[in-house]
C-alpha cells in the first residue's frame, strides 16, 4: 500500500499526499508549500461562509480542502473524481483536517451529468464557486444558463474560441488573473490572447459586480477609463522607500545630472513614474492602466534603445502583468550578460527583475545581488515548478546557494531537485530554511531529517 505524507500549507490546512518526490504534487507542496499557482490566494480569497462549491478532479484537495474550511459548516462541498489514489489521499486529509460539509458526486446508478443535475437541484441552482479541468464544457454545458458560478477553469489543453463562445453566448464574462495587483480583469480580444494565459476564470455580470466590491476584479467598462498623468518624480517617492534604492542613488543621481537630457532616459523616467504610480493607487482598474502604459512604453523603448537596466525594468513589468513567457526570454539574455562577460552598467536606473529584491540589501555586492534576482526569477519563471527541472536549473541552485542572496524556497528547490537527480539522499537542515520571516519553512519536519 501506498504510504503518505501530511503536508502543511500556508493556510494552515493539511494536505495528504503521496511520499514520493516523483509524485509531482507532493514535491510541489514541499517546494512552495502553497498549490503551484499565483492565483491560488485569490481564489481562497473568495471563498466566504456558506458558500456552495463544486470542485470536478480536485487535485489532492489543493483547493477543495481549504475552501472546505472557508466555507464552514454551513456551506456545501461536493467533489467529483475519477482518479482513486487521488481521492483515498482527500479522504485522509478531509479527516484530519475535521471538515464535515464534504460530499462525492459519486451515485454509481447515475452518469456524470446526472450526478451534478442531482446536485444542482438539490441546491435550487445556487451554486457560489466551480472549479474544474477539461471535462467542464461536456458536464455543465447545459446547465450553464441556470446557474451563476463563479467558474475556474483549470485545463490542461488551451481553452478553444468556441469554448468561451459556449460560455459567453450564456452572459458568462471572460477573465484573467494579475498577480500583481491580485485581480482578475476582463479578456478583450481573446483570439490573439488565448495562448498567454492557461488558466481563466468566467461570471455573470452579478457574481463580478460582488467580486468587484470586494476589489478582486475589474468590470469590463472600467479598466478603458482614463488616469491622470503621474507626476514627473513619483519614481523617487516610491521607490527611495526600498532597500536596494540607497545603494545606487548616488550613481544614479550622476546619470541624471550628466545623462538625464538624453540617452531616451525621459522615456525610462516615464515608465518609472507609471509603475509607482500603478502601486500607490487604490483603484485597481487605474492601477491596471497605468501598468499597461508602462509596459507599452518600456517595450517600445527596449526594442529600439535597450540597456541593461532598461531589461531589467520590462522583465519585472513583464511579470507584473503575467507575461512570463516574454520576462523568460529576456532573464535569459541578462543571465548571457554575465556569463558571455560583457559590460554591466546599471548607471541607470531600474525596478529590480523580482519584488523580493526590493528590500534585500545587496550589501556592496551589487553584481552578486543583481545576477541572484535573475537567476531566481528565472527558476521561478521557468515552469510552475521545479519538478521540472533541466541541468542548467541545478547549476542555477548552486550558483544561488553560493553568491549569497537565497531565500529559504530557492533552498527547498535545490535539495528536491538534488534528491531527484540522485545527488543527494535526503533533506538537509541549511540554516537559510528557518531563518527569513516571510518565506519561513512550515514542514519543518521534512528538513530536519
């Protein structure tokens, strides 16, 4: 029989999975300790008490099982799945985590769309959330004008333009996750945007407009809306707040008194002003417009001028929008500066490639600093995980461990990929693991073999 293991997530809810780093869950939840992706948060952010949910292929319960505890005893759980090595794992952690408003779709005597009629009825069509893989559009395609879900689709293959016609000619909305400013905003023109986003989630204009009060999301006729211009020096307001500002300030307050007329830097200044101003904001929809203004321009800039810092600035842009595939190709060609030897000058200034450098002291080391947030964010962007890690992922662990700058998840990484790669026979208690505040390991357990 299959032995287990209990993982902790960061909501404090156990997840029982497989003892085996082969399983991709179980090194997922060991590396990040949270599910693998950036909206994850969001979505238990959503769930509220009393809520009547439906997960359909619940992963080990990543989702299930904390919106289980979110919705407490007097909302409604139901969970669907084929997998029986999956769903034997949610049973033990639906015991250990004492949760008892769970129920399986799972009447042998009825199929499929059957079992969630039955369901559906039951709850007089009130259904609050559904998440589901490919088999959604076959389950509830006729049960989609009834009910007004909030819908989460997590499929493995790219969802089709005849998928979202299904769902819009039934008044559901298409939307898109920014983790950066952790809301969801309206899909436009869907044709040409379909292959960057994997995941997307869909409403009714009712379930948006509760989701919009909450500031989750950004109603279709909001995000079009003009923002004032920000002020000429925002950038310095914001970002003389961070760690790393102090170090180069004095460089850069050279390149702006001898530079600062020319070398396209007004652009660079622009885009700056545009990104604080994007976080400063309250209003999500003008935060949104001012991040994609800022994106437009530096891409623009970077494509005809680009410089170092300029790269480093679109790369976190990049992220901040989700456009990981572009931030990916070019946290390649600042790795290539590094190791192809050619000259680095940061005299300008920048936005650090990941939000964690902002307040990590490069102390003096300002190379070993910069070359760490790109080999990080790298790692990071390369895949959900790093269960799917190449050669050049375990050189870019080593080389983290050693210049100084690792967090504790970087850690945990490269000792599951070592371990897999039959480098190392088990966990060892590095020192970095337990010690940075916001990333503190929680398993502990696992790493003080």
């Amino acid at each position: 029989m299959e032995s287990d293991i209990v993982i902790k997530l960061q909501n404090n809810v156990s997840i029982s999975v497989p003892d085996s780093l082969e399983s991709y869950y179980t090194f997922v939840l060991l590396e990040q300790e949270n599910p693998p992706d950036s909206f994850a948060n969001f979505i238990y952010d959503f769930f509220k008490s009393s809520m009547t949910v439906i997960d359909i292929s619940p992963e080990y319960g990543l989702y299930s099982i904390p919106a289980a505890k979110f919705i407490g005893e007097n909302g409604r759980l139901f969970l669907y799945d084929i997998d029986e090595n999956s769903k034997n794992h949610i049973k033990k952690s639906i015991c250990s985590n004492n949760i008892q408003n769970c129920s399986w779709i799972d009447d042998n005597s009825l199929d499929i769309k059957d079992n969630i009629e039955k369901v559906l009825t039951e709850s007089d069509y009130q259904i609050d959330f559904i998440k589901a893989d490919d088999k959604f559009f076959n389950i509830f395609e006729n049960f989609l004008e009834k009910i007004s879900a909030f819908i989460f689709l997590n499929t493995k293959s790219k969802i089709t333009k005849q998928q979202i016609d299904i769902l819009e000619n039934n008044e559901y909305i298409c939307f898109y996750y920014i983790h950066s400013l952790n809301v969801l905003k309206p899909l436009n023109n869907y044709e040409n945007q379909l292959n960057k986003y994997n995941n997307l989630f869909f409403c009714k204009k009712d379930k948006a407009l509760l989701l919009s009060k909450n500031n989750l999301l950004i109603m279709p006729d909001a995000w079009q809306l003009n923002a004032a211009k920000p002020s000429k020096d925002l950038w310095i307001d914001y970002c003389q707040n961070f760690v790393y500002f102090k170090l180069f300030i004095k460089n850069w307050y050279n390149y702006l008194k001898e530079k600062g007329h020319k070398n396209f830097w007004p652009t660079h200044q622009g885009v700056l002003n545009l990104f604080a101003a994007s976080k400063i904001i309250n209003d999500k929809a003008a935060a949104y417009i001012y991040l994609k203004q800022s994106y437009e321009l530096i891409d623009d800039l970077v494509s005809c001028h680009p410089t170092f810092s300029r790269l480093q600035t679109l790369t976190r842009i990049c992220l901040e929008l989700g456009f990981n595939k572009q931030a990916f190709e070019i946290l390649n060609k600042l790795k290539n500066y590094f190791y192809l030897n050619e000259q680095i000058c940061v005299e300008e200034p920048f936005l650090p490639v990941s939000q964690r450098y902002d307040n990590l002291d490069p102390c003096d080391k300002a190379g070993n600093w910069i070359l760490s947030s790109i080999l990080e964010q790298l790692e990071l962007t390369r895949a959900k995980s790093s269960y799917f890690f190449s050669e050049e992922s375990i050189q870019n662990f080593e080389i983290l461990k050693d210049i100084g700058y690792q967090s504790p998840e970087m850690e945990r990484r490269r000792q599951l990929v070592r371990i897999r790669s039959n480098l190392q026979k088990t966990t060892f208690p590095s020192p970095i693991l337990f010690e940075e505040l916001n990333d503190k390991t929680i398993n502990t357990f696992y790493w003080n073999k």
